[in-house]
C-alpha cells in the first residue's frame, strides 16, 4: 500500500511539472539614450515602457524578469521613473529581476540596472559613471555674425538662465552646479540602497571613487562591486533555471514605419510621420547630442 501511495505521489509530482512547463523569463531590452522620445527617434521612457514592464510581469508562473541594458544615459527623471516602476511590479508580483549589461550600463543606464536584484555584465561592457552632466550649444557669435538679432521677452528675472544665444553667466552656472549637486546625491542614494554592502563603501576613498562620474569595464565593475558577475543572458539563465528554460521576448507593438537620423529603420506605435523640413537645425543637433551620449564611453 505505501509503495502505491509513493508511486501515485510520483506520478502526480511530474504530471504537474510537465502541466507547469519549463520555467519562462520575460525579457525586455532597455536599449537607447533615456528621454529621448520624438518622432524621429526612438528613446527610453515612461511613457513608452510602462505597457511592456506591464506585459513582462504580467505571466502568473514567472521565474524572473530580465532586463538587456544597453544604455549610455540620459534623463535621471525618466532613469528614476523607469526604475521605480520595475521595482514596484517586481515587489507586487514578487518576481526577481536579472540585469544584463550589452555595451554600456553607464549613468542613468547604471541607474536602470540597479532596479535589479542581480547584474551581470560582459568583462569588456562599460558600467558606471555615477554622476550628472549638462551639455548645451553657445550660439552667441553665430547669429551676432550673420547680422541676427533674438528678441526675447520674459517676466521673471530667471526665466532667461542658460539661454543659448547669449554668453555663459557665473551667476547662472552656479544655480546649475547647485541643481546638479542634488540630482547626484539621489543617484548615490539610489546606488548605495540597491548595491548595499556589495559596494564595500566603508572605505571613503572607495566611494569617492564610484561616484566620481568614471566608467570601468565589467570585469573592472564586479571588482569594485557595481557587478555581480560576468557572463550573459543565455548562459546565466540556463545556469540558473536549467538548460530548458524559456525565453518570452516582450517587444513593441508594430506600427507605423520609422527611419532616424542614424540610417536605422525601426517600427513604432502612434507616432506621426516626421517633417523633415520643420526639423531642421534642432533635429540635426539633438541627433549629435545623442551621439555624444555614446561617444563619451568610447562607443
């Protein structure tokens, strides 16, 4: 009699695994410069991400959610979003989350990787550059040496800061640094709450290294406690759930065909075919000032 309960017992263990299946890991890539969202060209925002972070949780019976980072920065108000949204459908769903770092993880691209529990990196991926940057065009010269006079009119003595057609005030440039200042210390504190004790930041002089704004290769990243490990998604995962686990990309939907600046044919939903001509010099600098993001690591 017992050994008929145990057999029955067996059986009805692997009839629910085979009725379960392998396990599955939603995937989703996180790839581009982050706040770039026009209809020339693509970006990672909230807006754009919030339907697929909702798809990625959204299987009953989920291993983990995986995360492909490719990412120089950008926004730290779209970083911030997009990573708390991951860490509150991962603690409703109670689902890890596993970041897999391509090319870059740096800036707000790192920021986006520490909405994970776990982050692995290639040994030559860039990760890092836990810091803040401004970047403008001075046009000043340019429109005083083609005979062109701005008119501006504005009611509020600040409502001018910054402003690229006139010289660069000390005045100005303080009241920058200042906003700057704060924008990274919530980068660190994000930093410091997800890496924890991973980080080794006892050591005053290893902090002011991490957070100097540096970038270091993956290999370099796991040693100072920015990575977890080395290796890549399939690999990993395997290692983790077995060699049958299955992979559930979660992609945009199709939609109107899209072609930007950089030659790339893409597909995205609900934007509008573009004016090329009512772009003009604005579209060209923004697309070089996308480039930069990426120049600035090298790629």
């Amino acid at each position: 009699m017992a050994s008929l309960f145990a057999g029955a017992s067996s059986l009805v263990a692997r009839c629910r695994k085979w009725w379960r299946g392998p396990p599955t890991v939603s995937v989703i890539r996180l790839a581009g410069v982050i706040g770039v969202d026009s209809a020339m060209r693509g970006g990672l925002t909230i807006r754009g991400l919030a339907p697929l972070l909702e798809r990625a949780f959204a299987p009953s019976r989920l291993a983990a959610v995986a995360l492909v980072i490719n990412s120089p920065g950008g926004s730290p108000v779209q970083s911030a979003l997009i990573a708390k949204r991951i860490r509150a459908l991962a603690d409703e769903k109670k689902v890890p989350v596993l970041a897999f770092v391509e090319d870059v993880a740096a800036s707000g691209g790192y920021w986006l990787a520490c909405a994970a529990d776990e982050i692995y990196a290639d040994e030559n991926s860039i990760v890092g550059s836990i810091g803040v940057i401004s970047a403008s065009f001075g046009f000043q010269d340019l429109i005083a040496r083609h005979g062109i006079e701005r008119r501006v009119h504005t009611a509020g003595e600040r409502k001018l800061m910054l402003d690229p057609f006139q010289p660069e005030s000390p005045d100005d440039l303080e009241r920058l640094k200042a906003i700057q200042v704060e924008i990274h210390e919530s980068f660190k504190e994000m930093v410091r709450h997800r890496r924890g004790d991973r980080l080794g930041l006892d050591d005053e002089g290893r902090e002011h290294i991490l957070f100097s704004g540096e970038f270091w290769t993956g290999r370099r990243g796991m040693a100072l406690g920015l990575v977890d490990g080395l290796g890549d998604l399939s690999s990993k995962l395997q290692e983790r759930f077995g060699p049958k686990v299955r992979l559930r990309p979660v992609t945009e939907s199709r939609g109107w065909l899209r072609l930007d600046l950089g030659g790339r044919t893409g597909l995205a939903r609900g934007r509008a075919p573009v004016d090329w001509v009512a772009t003009g010099i604005g579209g060209v600098l923004a697309a070089l000032e996308e480039r930069s993001w990426w120049a600035r690591h090298g790629l």
